[in-house]
C-alpha cells in the first residue's frame, strides 16, 4: 500500500482529524477500568486478573512501536493506520468472543496481545506524517493527535458504562459491548485511513521551512548516539512522575484528607480523577504548541524542573491545603500529557524527518518501563508504610521524594543533550526524493 499524495490544492489541516480518529480511538485502552468490575463478577477474576489484559496491552504498544516503526515509516501512514485498524478491532472481536464463552484466555489474547499491537501501530502511525506537514509548528500538531491518546477515554469510559447498563453486566452483555466496541472503532478508525495523505513536496507551506532542512538520522544511527538515550532517560522520568500520581489518584486524595475536617467523598475523588484526565489532555496540546515559541529543551527543563517543585509542594502541604493539593496535581498531570506530545518534535529537531517515527516508536519503551516503575513505586512504598501503621499523607511522602529525585535525573538528562555528531547524518532522506519522483508522472 503506496502512501497516498495529496493532490494539489489539499489542506494540511484535513490531516490532524485523520489522526484524531484514530488516536481516540485507541486511547480507549485508559477506559479499561470500566471492563474491570463486571469481568471480575461474571467470571470469577481477581483484581490482578481482570487487569492483565490492559497490563499485556500497554506492554505490547511498547513493543510493536519499537520494532514497527521502521514498516510504518517505508509503507507509509495509510498502511499503519490500516494495520492499527484491524489489530484494534480485531482484538476486540476475540474479546467478545472471549466473553461469550467464558473464555478469559481469549480475552487477554484479543484485547491485550492483537489489540496491543494495534495501539503501538496506531499511536505512531501519523507522527512523521503531521511533522512533514507542519514544519513550522511540529509540536502543536504532534499535540493535537496525541491529545485525542489521552482523551479517548473521556469518551470511551461513559459510552461503556452506558453499553454494559443496557446490555447487562454478566458475560454475554459484556461480550455484545465488545462487539459494539469492536464495529464502531473499526468506521471511525476508517475515516483516518481514507482522509491521511502524504505532502506532495518537502515544503507544503511556502512560508514554512522545508520539512528536511538540518540534520536528517537514520533510526539505526539514531539509538547509537547519547542523544537519544538521554532522551529516553528524559521521557521515562517525567513519565514515571505522572504515571505515580494517575495510577492511584482517587485512593491518593482520599488518604491525604482522611484524618482532616475536611475528608473527601468518593464522588468527589472521582471528580478529582476526571479533573486530571482533562489536565492531561490539554497539558498534550498546551505545553507542545508553547514548546513551538520556547524550544523543546526549555519546555522539558519546565516539566521536570517545575515538576519537582510541585512534588515538594505536595510532600510537605499538601495536607494542610486542598486547593494546593489539586492544583500542584494538576500541573504534574498537564506536564505528563505534555512530555508525552512535545517528544516527537524534539527528536525531529534533534534527527530530522527522515524516519522520525521509527525513532519515536523504539523511544516508547521508556514509556513500557514508566507504566511498570511509577505505580511500582507508589503502591509498594505505601503498602510497606501502612505495614509499619502509618496512614494518611504518610504513606506517600517518601515516594514523592523519589519523584523529585527521578525529576532531578531527567533534568540532568535534558541539559546533556546537544546536537547530534556529523558522522551520524545521512547524506540526504530518501523520502525527499521519492516525493519528487511521485510527482513526475502527475506533471507530465
């Protein structure tokens, strides 16, 4: 499947929808908690069981983005979107089929293996698409589709409890959810598919640098270089310190204020939980277009220098103030989404164009080691507090200070990076020149 160029006369603001549709899609994977209740009652599965099939998932979007990246960049966006649709779908099929006959293996097959994939595939699929088309601002379109990763859920989560509320909650109306699920995401998913296009040329806005000036990295000589293993350190870090506060954010508020005039409900934490889901979308689209302005070393020396700040915040008032609670929580959440978003364009800066999503995509095991590390951390330190009869927001302070103290080992990362070494540059991208033979016989 060729990439498909656009034609003349096409909007490159028709390509951030096409990723948008399928980036919320697949941002469905944060909505499994929805799934959790009714699968533990229906088939008998502990905690740890029902959440295996996200775990497997999170871990195989790490995995097929690392070693997909470079199929996703020689076949082009229409052929991964493509490849995500069917993984994604598909293992949501297997996981309806799972759930009609009781069959828990086929869900954690469906969901977390087949539909794993489909979100590695999926969640780099448009990356060095939309930094070719913007050029100039690669942070807000990079922001833009990613956004929809971390919003998908403010959609998926209600629509799901609505679907298992009308259909019931035991296996077969479980299982015509994940049928629903499946059918749906498959037509929205097809949209990006027949909308994405390729530029016709390296410069799609005339007033807009060319898409492959400075330096051009192939990914195997991207992962040999320092810079982009500080990078790794940089994402694996700041990701660690939101993942640490998302992962337990209700239980987190509630015990803080437990012991305090003013306890909070549990619908006011989940409130709480909604309030940093939308943080961490707009934190996805905020802070990377305003990396456009500030440069992407300067954005990141915010999330992790300010991040540290607000950890400090929390660890040492944030009992005494629920306001300051909520807000140091809520910056730390936006600079989570945001990190997430400006990292495709600072490895653009860093490696160029050439096969930026490739690189991107073996990056995101630092996310696989973030999903494991931060909840890790949070969870055994305070289970190992409240074993000593500890309770409330002392079952937190020594995890936040390793936060900070990670914060600060990303912030070390980030200044070490410089610019990438001459002998690591390709003599000149590939793409450029098949663009230009592309357009030949359509000129001719």
């Amino acid at each position: 499947m060729s990439p498909p160029v656009a034609p003349p006369g096409w909007s490159r603001w028709l390509v951030p929808p096409a990723a948008l549709s399928v980036h919320l899609s697949i941002g469905q994977a944060y909505a499994w908690s929805v799934f959790k209740p009714p699968l533990e009652s229906a088939l008998g599965l502990s905690g740890t069981q029902s959440a295996l099939p996200f775990q497997l998932g999170i871990v195989m979007l790490g995995l097929s983005a690392a070693f997909g990246g470079t199929l996703v960049e020689r076949n082009g966006p229409r052929w991964a979107m493509t490849v995500a649709l069917i993984c994604f779908s598909s293992g949501f099929l297997l996981s309806a089929l799972g759930a009609a006959t009781e069959q828990y293996w086929l869900i954690v097959l469906g969901y977390g293996f087949v539909g794993g994939i489909g979100l590695g595939i999926g969640y780099i699929s448009p990356v060095s698409t939309l930094i070719k088309w913007f050029p100039d601002r690669p942070g807000m379109a990079t922001g833009i589709a990613i956004m929809g990763f971390g919003g998908g859920a403010l959609i998926a989560s209600p629509w799901s409890a609505q679907m298992l509320e009308s259909f019931g909650s035991d296996s077969s109306g479980i299982a015509l959810a994940f049928l629903v699920h499946g059918l749906s995401y498959a037509v929205f998913m097809l949209l990006g598919v027949l909308l994405v296009r390729v530029p016709r040329s390296e410069k799609p806005v005339e007033t807009a640098p060319s898409a492959f000036d400075g330096p051009q990295v192939s990914a195997r000589n991207a992962v040999r270089t320092p810079q982009f293993w500080c990078l790794w350190v940089v994402l694996c870090m700041n990701v660690t310190a939101g993942i640490g506060i998302l992962e337990k954010a209700a239980p987190m508020i509630t015990d803080f204020f437990k012991g305090t005039s003013t306890p909070v409900s549990v619908s006011a934490a989940a409130g709480f939980v909604a309030l940093l889901s939308a943080a961490n979308m707009a934190g996805r689209i905020g802070w990377s277009s305003t990396s456009d302005l500030i440069g992407r070393k300067n954005i990141y020396r915010v999330y992790l220098g300010v991040g540290a700040v607000m950890y400090g915040l929390i660890a040492l008032f944030g009992d005494s103030s629920k306001p300051l609670f909520v807000l140091c929580a809520l910056v730390i959440l936006s600079f989570y989404g945001g990190g997430f978003a400006t990292i495709p364009a600072y490895l653009k800066d860093l490696f160029g164009t050439y096969q930026v999503g490739a690189i991107h995509g073996r990056l995101l095991t630092a996310w696989s080691t973030a999903g494991v590390l931060g909840p890790l951390i949070v969870n055994w330190i305070a289970d190992r507090q409240e074993d000593a009869g500890k309770s409330g927001s002392d079952l937190y302070g020594l995890s936040f200070m390793i936060m900070i103290g990670l914060l600060a080992v990303g912030f070390v990362a980030n200044e070490l990076v410089r610019p990438v070494s001459t002998r690591h540059h390709i003599p000149a991208p590939r793409e450029a020149a098949d663009v230009t033979a592309r357009q030949q016989p359509e000129s001719a």
